[in-house]
C-alpha cells in the first residue's frame, strides 16, 4: 500500500527513463506469488494443524476455517498484488488524455496561428503587388516626365535626382552623390548660398512654398537656369523627414 503513494514517481520513472512493461512478466510474477504462498499453505497447514489439534472432530471444524481463511488471504494478495498495476494504468491513462487534450489545444491554436500567417501573407502579397506597381507607374511617370524629378530625405541625408535629369547635365548616374552635398556641389558657386538659404527657410517653416531659380553647371561646364518646385513631407510627429520636388529647365 505504502508504494501506491509513489505512483507518480514510477510514472515519471517510466516516461523519462523508457522504461519497457512486460505484460508476460508482470502475469508470470502474480502467478507465482500466488502459486508459491498457496503451495507453502497447503503443505505446511495442515502439518501445523496435525501437530497441534489431535482431535478429530476439532481438526475438521478448525480445517474448514482454515479453508476460509485461506481464501481471505489469497484474495488479499492477489487484490495488493493488482492494485498498485490498476493504479499505474489509470495514472498512465490520465497522463495520456492530459497530454493528448493539451497536445489537441496547441494543434488548434497552430491551425489559428497558420489561418492567420496566411492571411497576413495574403495581404503582404496584395501590398507588394500594389507597391510594385506603385513603383511602375512612378517609374514612367519620372521618364516621361520634361523636368527633373529629386527626393531628398532629410533625416538620413539621403537625395536622389533623376537618371534622366542627371543625363541632361551631362553625368553619368554614379557621377553625382546621392547627398545634398552631391546636389549642391552641381549648383552654380554664387546660388549656392540662396539655395540652402531658400530650402532651410521653407523646412524651418518661415516661408509657406517652396520655389527657387538658379544656375546648374553641366559636365561639360555649361550653365544652365532652373526653376527648383518642392513640397516638404512631415511625419504623425509633424517633423519634416523628406522634401520632393522638380527641376525645370528655363535657360533659354
């Protein structure tokens, strides 16, 4: 009765160590027990009984009690001998609905996890479908376009001009840096000043548009006027993080 209360060590025993049951082992073991202690009783019973009951008719009404009592015994026996092995099964039992209920919940929320991740993988699709052709459209739109198309991104100092606008001037498209110093550098040295002066106006919020005309120098060292537009662009914060805008040529 005692090894009844560690079950649930000899469960733990089983499931960490691979422990192996042996169905024909357990069986041969109960027989045994129960063949050996009923062989001991019937031998050395009745022997114990001659020795110490002479009279016949006490010896028969004590042997059917000792009968009796032998049945008590065998039947506690065999019950202790049972009990610990049911106890293990259902505790083996519970562990397993415990394990499959938990193993049926966590199935559940992949099959939601996965029904989400492919939605989401779904709208991820139709936004790069759109932004792809976003960017197509943005594309034939700067090709098209007679002026030059720049994007300056304030924060990371990052600016951009257009190939073709680039190419009006004469450059190659890795000729000019993509910072505003690169910019800047192709504005003529005496609008330089006006220019920043113009631009840091318009961010800081002094002046309500921006608008510009200076002189860009070409490759070739040719001048040519341009009329500079651009919007500013602010964040949820309403800070200025990037500011876009076109050139237009009006030398002549």
């Amino acid at each position: 009765v005692k090894k009844n209360i560690t079950l649930d060590q000899d469960i733990s025993v089983y499931l960490n160590n691979n422990e192996k049951i042996s169905p024909y082992f357990e069986a041969l073991r109960i027989s045994l027990i129960y063949g050996v202690i009923g062989a001991l009783w019937i031998l050395l019973s009745d022997k114990l009984l001659a020795v110490v009951i002479t009279d016949m008719d006490v010896y028969i009404k004590v042997a059917t009690y000792k009968g009796w009592v032998y049945v008590f015994i065998t039947t506690l026996l065999i019950f202790l001998l049972l009990l610990k092995r049911v106890i293990l099964l259902k505790k083996f039992l519970k562990t397993i609905i415990y394990n499959f209920e938990e193993l049926s919940a966590n199935n559940e929320e992949l099959i939601a996890l996965e029904d989400e991740i492919g939605k989401q993988f779904e709208e991820l699709e139709k936004q790069s479908n759109a932004l792809a052709l976003s960017e197509q459209r943005y594309e034939l739109a700067v090709e098209g376009a007679d002026c030059g198309i720049w994007d300056w991104e304030v924060e990371k100092d990052i600016y951009y001009l257009s190939a073709k606008w680039k190419s009006y001037l004469g450059y190659d498209d890795n000729e000019i840096e993509n910072t505003f110093y690169g910019f800047i550098n192709i504005v003529h040295p005496n609008d330089r000043e006006e220019v920043i002066s113009r631009i840091e106006a318009y961010i800081s919020g002094k002046i309500n548009s921006y608008e510009s005309i200076y002189r860009m120098i070409c490759k070739n060292g040719e001048e040519k006027w341009v009329l500079s537009k651009a919007k500013v662009i602010k964040d949820s914060k309403g800070k200025n993080t990037r500011m876009a805008g076109s050139h237009t040529d009006i030398t002549e």
